[in-house]
C-alpha cells in the first residue's frame, strides 16, 4: 500500500522515463530557394541542411533554383545524392536570370571516375527535367502541414514572387509557412546588394507581399563570418572525393576564405533560438529602383533583420564550419 501522498508507481516511471528520454522535437520542415552556382556559399549552405537532418533537426523537403542554368539542377541532384537523400525533390527556373556557366557546377558535374562513369552519381542529367520551381512549391506546399513549412531564400526573389502571383499561391504559402530566412539585402550600408539587385521587381513584390514573417541576413553578416580555406582542405577530407570541396576549389583559385552569407540564413532558419544572432525590432524592409534595401521600424511590423554582435562571431562561425564539413 502507498503511503498517503506518495505517487503510484508507473506514472513515477513514466516520469523517469521522459526525463531520461526526452521527446526530440519535430524537425523544421525546409524549402530552400537557391541560385545554385552563382556563389559557392549556396553550396556550403546545401551542405549544411544535410548536416542538420541527420542530426534530425530539419527535413529537406525540396529545393528549386532561381539560376536559370541547365547545370544548377543536376549540381544540386549530385550534393543530395552524395549525402544519400537521392530523393529529394529538385525544381529548376524557367525564363530565370543569370543563366551563365559557373566552373562551380560545371566541374563536380563532369567529373568522372577512373571507369569512365559520373564520380557523383545523379538523377537529373539538366535542369529542363524538373518540375518548373513554382510547380513544385506548390506541390510540395500543399504536402506539408498548415504552418510547418520554413523557406530559405537565398538567392533571387523571382519564385517566391511568382508563386504568390500564381491563382491561390498567396492563401497557400499563409497557411503552410511560418517564417521566411531570407538572405537579402544591406543593412548597415546604402549600397545595393546582389540578391535583390538581380531581379529588383520581384523583390519588391516579396518584400512587400509575403504573407508570414521574414527574418532577413544581410550582406554585412555574412561578410563578417569567412568560411575558411583552411576548413575546406581538412573538414572535408573525410571522403576521398566530395563535391561541395571540388566546388570550392573550382569557384576561385585556392587558398581563399569565403563569406558566409547564405550559411547564416540557414542556421537562423534551423535554429532561431540558438543565440547565434541578435534581432533587430519588429518593422518594414523597403527596396527602392537601384536595389538598396533600406529598413523602417514599424510595431507589429513583419519583418526584421540579424544583427552580428561581435562576441557572437566566434561561436556562431564555429557552427558554421562544423555543420558544413559535417561528414554524411
């Protein structure tokens, strides 16, 4: 018999239990928006997110381009594949900017192996056998539970644009996504910056239109975090061959550190309550003819923008290099 007061026996175990097994939270459900190609931070910052789904903490659940090259597809395909996640679902642009080659896609594409076969086997031989990007967000949306989904933008705006212009696009991304991280924008100068240069009307139509928060990395964060060349050479050197490494090499002539802008946008989007950033208030970010970004604070505002506080740097560059380099 128990003592008056005393707790029955199996909810105490079922006590012990959860705190010794504690119950994982769900892993963020990640669209990532990319202009594969352009720069080799979109490549490390790939690697990042199957970093963090094997750690369980996010699930890739697509990713479409906005870099109208026939090579971005097959390039992204690869990366997916090398970490054994073949089946993620892949959209490529049509009628996209900066088609241009890049020696970033090209030469892990290409690469073969002493048999004469791909070295990094792939599904997706070009871009044009995908699903249109905003067909497959739109797909892939209406898979997902109502506001579980967090897109990573960063590169153009030119998808999100279109796929809240497109006939129920705009409801659809207010009932599945709760947070945009979109790498975009310069919030310490007047000075007009990559991502939103390239395609200024569809920037203004996301920064004006997008119907759930968006947390914005701008061009000074990532320019304060470089990437090594140092972490290249040795973090990835635990596989004989690794694509994102040969992209690096091919980007620019080695030894070269490289800002990390596109990885702070992830890691913010994965892990917003990791202290890595501070945010600014609430408020309005604003795009004018030439691409500079300027921001208006506004209570209740949707949008706001990381801050980098210096003794962040170290800690924050840290988890930076070692998701990226992360073996699979």
């Amino acid at each position: 018999m128990l003592k008056s007061g005393s707790m029955p026996v199996k909810p105490l175990l079922a006590i012990l239990l959860a705190a010794a097994f504690p119950v994982l939270a769900e892993p963020v459900r990640v669209i990532f928006d990319t202009d594969m190609g352009n720069d080799v931070d979109d490549a490390l910052a790939l690697a990042m997110l199957h970093a963090l789904e094997k750690r369980h903490e996010c699930r890739l659940v697509a990713v479409t381009l906005t870099k109208d090259n026939r090579w971005a597809a097959p390039f992204v395909d690869l990366v997916n594949t090398f970490y054994r996640r073949a089946y993620i679902p892949v959209g490529a642009i049509r009628n996209g900017k900066t088609p241009g080659d890049s020696k970033m896609l090209l030469d892990p594409c290409r690469r073969k192996a002493a048999d004469g076969s791909w070295l990094y086997p792939r599904r997706i031989d070009s871009g044009t056998e995908t699903p249109d990007s905003v067909e497959l967000l739109k797909r892939v949306l209406n898979e997902q539970p109502d506001g579980a989904v967090v897109v990573i933008q960063v590169g153009f705006s030119t998808n999100l644009a279109r796929l809240i212009a497109s006939p129920g696009g705009k409801p659809l991304v207010a009932r599945k996504v709760r947070l945009l991280s979109a790498m975009a924008g310069n919030f310490q100068e007047a000075k007009p910056e990559y991502n939103v240069q390239q395609d200024i009307p569809s920037a203004k139509v996301v920064f004006q239109e997008w119907p759930s928060p968006v947390v914005f990395s701008g061009w000074e964060i990532g320019a304060q975090l470089l990437f090594p060349a140092t972490a290249v050479e040795q973090g990835f050197a635990w596989a004989p061959f690794h694509p994102v490494a040969d992209a690096y090499r091919a980007y620019k002539k080695m030894p070269y550190d490289r800002p990390s802008w596109d990885l702070t946008s992830v890691l913010y989007a994965v892990r917003p309550s990791g202290r890595y950033f501070s945010l600014s208030p609430a408020g309005r970010v604003l795009v004018d003819e030439r691409g500079v970004t300027r921001f208006r604070e506004e209570p209740g505002g949707p949008h706001r923008y990381l801050i980098l506080d210096p003794a962040q740097k170290a800690r924050t560059l840290e988890a930076l290099v070692e998701l990226a380099t992360q073996p699979r």
